[in-house]
C-alpha cells in the first residue's frame, strides 16, 4: 500500500492521485476536475489504460498478456516518455516536480 500525504487540490495531489492504488477500485481514476494541464494529460493516458483492463477483464489470461504487450504498453511507454520530457520544463522542488518524480518512479516500478 503507498500512503501519501498532499495538500488537496494540489497539483501533486492531482497527479498521484491518478496512479494511488486502492482496494477494490481496479477500473476507477480521479476524475476531479483540475486546472493542471499536465494532470489533465496524465489522466487522460491513464485513463486509457483502465479503457484496456476494463475491456480485457472477461478475456483468457493469455489474450489479456498478448493485449497488453499490443496496446497497453505503447501507451504506458508513451505516458512514461511524456512525463520525462515535462519533467525537465518544471523546477525542482515545485509540487509539479514532485509529482512528476513520484509518477515516473512509480512507472519504473511498475513496468519493471
């Protein structure tokens, strides 16, 4: 389980709210309405990834792998090489820095 600790409404709070997992919410993301950007963009990609696990949820194991590797990963690859590139256009230190960071540790882990 990943706690975290952010100031509602917050940019960070925006964008980790967007990969926190939680229990028993597999096909659910923030929809909060945000004026960020590149939380909006974050959602938005991950946001299509839930779209491909909700529509593999019913398909064999070895459909749902081969579905993944075809869509889900191009996209995952896409969102990680985003963040990459407005990570270097934010400071260090800002909440958008930090969420940034958060996520693409996070997307290492993940695709690891």
């Amino acid at each position: 389980m990943i706690m975290l600790v952010t100031r509602p409404g917050s940019a960070t709070a925006s964008l980790k709210s967007a990969v926190r997992p939680t229990p028993g919410a597999s096909s659910t993301i923030c929809t909060k309405p945000t004026k960020s950007e590149l939380a909006a963009k974050t959602l938005e990609y991950i946001g299509g990834l839930y779209e491909i696990e909700r529509e593999t949820k019913a398909l064999p194991p070895d459909k749902r792998r081969e579905i993944r590797q075809t869509r889900a990963k191009p996209l995952a690859d896409a969102l990680h090489q985003w963040m990459l590139a407005h990570r270097q256009k934010v400071p260090d230190g800002s909440g958008t820095a930090k969420a940034l960071d958060y996520c693409i540790i996070i997307m290492k882990l993940v695709t690891a």
